[in-house]
C-alpha cells in the first residue's frame, strides 16, 4: 500500500498475465478470472461503488505482472 502526495491510495500485487478484458471488467459484479475457480469476486464491485457514493474515484491498472488498484477522494 502506498499514499501518494495527491491523496491517491494504491494498492499493488504480483499477479498472473491479465488481459485488457479482464481489467476493463474488474470491477463488473460476478466478474472472475479463469484461475479464480468458484469466486464470486463481488468485492471490487462493493468497493466501486463505496467509493462512488463517497465521491470517490476507483481505478486499476496491470503492468509487468502487477495488478494496482488506486483510490482518490
């Protein structure tokens, strides 16, 4: 975890390869990856919208096998 100077919070974690699909879905409800076998994977939906009525901005980003999930209020 890492709090920019702007405010931004980001969290990072090695994955493995995600295509741009899966990234433009992340946060889609019931969206899962082929290796995440029976999740239901609702959280980042949950935390979109938390972080929508908060007035917040959510966003996530893949590079060189690492997931980053960013947060802005």
């Amino acid at each position: 975890m890492k709090l920019l100077k702007d405010g931004t919070i980001e969290f990072s974690n090695k994955t493995a390869k995600i295509d741009n699909v899966n990234i433009e879905n992340i946060f889609e409800r019931y969206n899962t990856a082929k290796s995440s076998r029976n999740a239901t994977c609702i959280g980042l939906s949950i935390a979109k919208q938390l972080t929508a009525l908060s007035g917040g901005e959510i966003k996530a980003t893949y590079q060189n096998n690492i997931l980053k999930i960013s947060l802005k209020f």
